[in-house]
C-alpha cells in the first residue's frame, strides 16, 4: 500500500530524463518489438489505441459511443454516433494516427518531466476502453494491458516506472508507422469508408497517414532525446 501511495504521489512531480544514450535504447526495443514474430502480439497494443482515437475523438465532438471491438485477428471497430457527415470524416481519419498521438502526448508529459504520469494517463485510457468495449477477444488484451501496467505503476522502482514510459512512448510512435506500412497502401476498413465519402482511393489516405505517423514520430524523437 506503501508503494502505491508513493506512486500516485508522483503523478504530480517531476522525475530526472534518462540520458539520451538510455532513451534512444529504448527507443530501439520499442522497434523490436515491432519486428515479424512479436509484432503478432504487440500488434493488439496499436490497435486498442487505434480504437481509442475513433472513440475518443467521437466523444469529444458529441458523438456516441455504441461500442468497441477488439478482434484475435489485431482487428478492431469502434461505432460512433451523432456525430454528422464531417464529425464521421475527421472520427475516420483519425485512427490510424491514433497510437502516434497517444505517442506524442506521452512525449510531451516525459519531455516537461511528469514521466510516471505516462503509466497512470495510460491506466486511465485502458479504464475507458474497458467501458465500452464489446465482448470479443479484447476483453483479453485490455485487461492484460491494464493489470501488467498497474503493476509497473503502482509498485515498481521509480527508475522502472521512468523507463516504462519511455518504452510506452516509443512503442505508440514506431507502432503506429509499422501499422500504416504494414497495408502497403491497400484498402483498409477505415480507407474504405472515406473513400466512399470523398470518391479519393485509398491509396491517397494511405500516403496521408504515412506521412502524418512518420512526422509523428520525427517529433516524439526530439521531445525523447
């Protein structure tokens, strides 16, 4: 109990940066953890944030949020409501640039010190997935995510809890680039339905989100360094 008092406390301080020699090698486990073989797991992580944004943004425009749906196949859907033809374009387009905005905010905490603040934002964003996510595989992945990430947060050693969300940071930043090269431009469910809004092929959209996780993680690199 001791401990976790202790790391709530810190929610609201200002932990040390690690030197940028520590930072970039964990930047480089993030990209490991996108390699063929533990990308079939990690995959789901880029995914619930993938979702997250859908439902997130949807909310923040007024929408309602019928559900969410997390897949064993690393596929999702989020159904968002009441939020009109250009509340359901932007709710579409964010997506994809989801887990590199999620990447950038974790960032920008680590980068103005509130660092342990990245695991318990991160808790509260796995809380809200868990209210309205649908019963599919993902009831698995989130509270997996959840209870692994509680325990860093609530009783590991502050050096641990600092490069914890370091890794989390990086890993938002280069997953969500590894997702966008990894449909090489083909029609995706999110893709589909802006081209059906808009008449413009995926491939625009898809050149469209490389460009905005690549530039994503180009600045969350120099807030982590």
């Amino acid at each position: 109990m001791a401990s976790l008092v202790a790391s709530l406390d810190r929610i609201g301080q200002v932990q040390g940066h690690l030197s940028d020699a520590v930072a970039l090698l964990l930047g480089i486990v993030a990209v490991g953890a996108v390699l063929p073989g533990l990308w079939a797991i990690t995959h789901h992580l880029t995914v619930i944030a993938h979702e997250a944004a859908h439902a997130t943004f949807g909310s923040a425009i007024g929408g309602t949020i019928g559900g969410i749906r997390l897949l064993r196949s690393a596929e999702g859907a989020t159904v968002v409501s009441g939020t009109g033809a250009l509340g359901n374009f932007f709710t579409f387009l964010v997506g994809y640039l989801g887990p590199s905005l999620f990447g950038l905010g974790a960032a920008s905490l680590i980068r103005i010190g509130h660092i342990v603040a990245v695991l318990w934002a991160a808790l509260g964003g796995l809380t809200l997935v868990m209210f309205v996510l649908r019963r599919s595989f993902g009831v698995v992945t989130v509270i997996v995510s959840f209870l692994l990430l509680f325990s860093v947060a609530a009783f590991a050693t502050v050096g641990v809890q600092v490069a914890a969300a370091y890794v989390i940071a990086w890993f938002l930043l280069v997953s969500g680039l590894r997702r966008i090269v990894e449909i090489r431009g083909g029609p995706s469910g999110d893709s589909a339905a802006l081209r059906k809004m808009t008449k413009i092929p995926h491939l625009f959209w898809h050149g469209f989100w490389l460009a905005g996780t690549f530039a994503g993680l180009a600045f969350g690199a120099i807030l982590l360094l």
